[in-house]
C-alpha cells in the first residue's frame, strides 16, 4: 500500500470577515499570523504582496488571543479568520473578505465577486512567491526569540475547556 504524506509549511484561512465592526473597509484584510499560541507581527511580504494585487495599502484584521482558542469555550471571538491555528502548530495567516459596513444576520453570505476575485488573486500570488521562497509568512527567528523568552502556549488551546 503506498502512502501519501503532505507537509504543511504554512496556511491561509480564508472564511469571510464581513460580519464585524473593526475593518471597515470594501475588499479583503489580512490577520497577523499566528503560531503555537503566539500572535505575530503581520508579515512584510504578504503586506507587499497585498498592496501588489490590490493597488491599495494592506489592510490587516486585528486578531486577540481569544480568536486563537477554541471557538466552543465560552470566550469572546471576533472572527473565524483564525480558526486553523487552534488545531495545528505552523503559522496561520487568515484572509477575510471585509465590507464597510456589518451586514448582518444571513447577508455575511453574500459577497462582492469583486472582493472575492482580489481575495483569490492575493492567495494565488502568496503561493506563487511562497512556493519559490520569495514569501514567509512570520519571521522564525522572531518567533525562535519569542518561544525562549515567554514560552508558548502550544497545543493547550487544542483540548476543550475544563468544566
């Protein structure tokens, strides 16, 4: 029987992040990413690859530590961006698309396939530039640095919460 390993380096979430009061902008934003518990800087390179596919500044979603712990535990989450980097221990950027004002309830589905286009237009690029090593999505020695002073939080955001 042959089997096949994929190795994940890094991941781009992408669900959408209309439904929110923070980015109030028409398009797509960008979160920090994120890695083992800790929240990063926002990348250089995405930032630059953003503003390349898009013609405008970056715009990046704010993400808190809630947003990178279980989504079934009780806390305050503001968005799903982030949801991968409860379950795996690379680096996690999300990709939303954003709109100037919250639309709610069942209107969150609906989405400019203008924004969509530029949203997949930036994903393709940062596989592109990712897959030649043109693209990082953290800086390790950064988070190296990190993990030595204050430790990680790891894999404690994995398991549900204790009753």
């Amino acid at each position: 029987m042959l089997k096949q390993v994929i190795e994940i380096y890094d991941l781009l979430s992408d669900p959408s992040a209309r439904g929110n009061l923070f980015v109030c902008h028409k398009g797509f934003a960008i979160a920090q990413p994120a890695r083992e518990g800790i929240i990063l800087p926002a990348s250089p390179d995405l930032l630059r690859l953003m503003e390349h596919v898009t013609g405008e500044p970056p715009v990046v979603y704010p993400v808190s530590m809630q947003d990178i712990t279980p989504w079934d535990n009780g806390v305050y989450h503001s968005t799903l961006l982030m949801a991968p980097a409860t379950v795996c221990d690379i680096p996690v950027v999300g990709v939303g698309l954003t709109s100037e004002t919250a639309p709610t309830g069942f209107a969150t589905n609906v989405a400019d396939s203008a924004d969509q286009d530029a949203a997949a237009r930036f994903c393709l690029k940062v596989a592109e530039q990712f897959g030649v090593g043109h693209c990082r999505f953290h800086d390790p020695d950064e988070f190296d640095r990190l993990s030595r002073l204050y430790g990680t939080p790891g894999t404690k955001f994995h398991w549900a919460p204790v009753a």
